[in-house]
C-alpha cells in the first residue's frame, strides 16, 4: 500500500491532467452530439442554414470587402446581425412548434 501512496504521490500530477483530458474529451463529445442533434432538426424542420445565412450573406457578397473600409460599415453589419439573431430566433421557434405539431398530427394519423 506504500508503494501504491508513493506511485500516486509521484504522478498526481499526470492523473490529474490525464482525467482533466478525459473530462474535457467527454464534454466536447457530448457538445458535439448536442450539436448534430440540433442540425438534425433544423434539417427535419427544412430550417438547414437559417441560423448562419446572415454570416453567409456577407460572406458572399463581393462587395462588402469595399465596404469594410468605411468607418460606420462595422456598426451597421453589427447592428443588422443583433436584428437577424431576433428575428431568426423568433422565426426558428415559431416554425419549429409548427413542425411539433406537425410531427403529432402525422403520427396521429400513420398506419400501426
């Protein structure tokens, strides 16, 4: 038992690092299925790219590397992106109970 409290005193600090690693490797992975679980339904729910079409647009846009040089472009850009995510998150909640109880009815009405 000695050598086993000597064993553990000489590498805590690995353990340590070594179970931190795992934790952290355990949330990422539970953040990522989190994650295709949410794309999944966006998909089911035909909501696939609402939540990054206002970054897409201005990715897209050949012009708005000219506009980046005036001085309030950024604060527009910043302030239609703040409109968007409300807009956007009112939308997606409204179409997703759309899509609940759309998913009800046709279980409702299926074939057993």
């Amino acid at each position: 038992e000695a050598a086993v409290q000597e064993a553990r005193d000489d590498y805590q600090e690995d353990l340590f690092d070594y179970q931190e690693k795992e934790a952290q490797a355990e949330a990422k992975k539970l953040n990522d299925a989190a994650k295709m679980e949410h794309l999944a339904l966006m998909k089911e729910a035909n909501l696939e790219g609402v939540e990054t079409l206002h970054n897409e647009m201005f990715a897209e846009d050949a012009e708005h590397s000219k506009l980046k040089l005036l001085s309030f472009w950024s604060d527009l850009v910043e302030d239609s992106k703040e409109v968007f995510h409300g807009l956007m998150t009112d939308f997606t909640k409204s179409m997703l109970a759309l899509h609940q109880q759309k998913t009800k009815e046709k279980k409702r009405f299926a074939y057993n």
